[in-house]
C-alpha cells in the first residue's frame, strides 16, 4: 500500500477582522409620521374624589326610585318604554329601581296589549 503524498499541515488561524458596528455615517434614521418618538410618561396624580361626582349603585338605584314614584304620582299609571324616555337617569338603573319599588310593595306592573305598565298602589 502506498501512503498519499499528502502532507499534513496544521491550520493557521487567520486573523479575525473586528466587528463594524451597524451605524452607518448617512443620515441619521428618522422615526417613520406612523410612529412618534418614545416620550417618558409622565406621572400624574390620581384625580380626587370630590372631583367626581359618582355615587354608589345603591344609592344610585335609591334616588332613581324616588324620582319614579314622584312621577307616577304625578302623571299615573305609564308604560316602562316612557318612563325611561322621561328620566334622565340610565335603562339599568332604572329598571333596577322599578325593582326595588317592586320587591317594597309600592307599585303594580301589568302588561296590557303587550305594553308593560307600571302604576303606584292604592
């Protein structure tokens, strides 16, 4: 058997270039109009309570009623689709305060002809 010629050499490692760094000398990389430039956000104190007006649901529900038993006595016997056209407050509350009146006695509903009415109690 013959033996290749070939002569074993050992690598020679080759010098390592450095790593450029990726910034190019043109002009500078502006953000694109879609995206705005990062802005610290600022810290800002929670608002005070007197500042808004809310009120808890109960007591929400509570004046509700109120204000649906003054307007049964004073115009009667209405339909529920009226009754919230004419008060100001949302449909939820004021349903949940028909309830309220409802489950204390103070009111009859009826429905007649597919219109459910709502009237004070003798």
């Amino acid at each position: 058997m013959k033996k290749s010629k070939t002569t074993t050499e050992k690598a020679v490692p080759k010098a390592e270039k450095p790593v450029e760094s990726a910034v190019t000398k043109g002009t500078p990389i502006k953000p694109s109009p879609d995206q705005s430039p990062l802005k610290k956000a600022k810290a800002t104190a929670p608002k005070p309570a007197a500042a808004t007006p809310e009120m808890p649901m109960s007591e929400s529900v509570g004046l509700t009623a109120g204000s649906i038993w003054h307007y049964l006595d004073e115009n009667g016997a209405t339909s529920v689709a009226k009754l919230i056209k004419e008060l100001s407050e949302d449909e939820k509350i004021i349903q949940r305060s028909i309830g309220w009146l409802a489950q204390e006695g103070k009111i009859t509903l009826a429905v007649v002809n597919r219109v459910e009415t709502i009237g004070l109690k003798e």
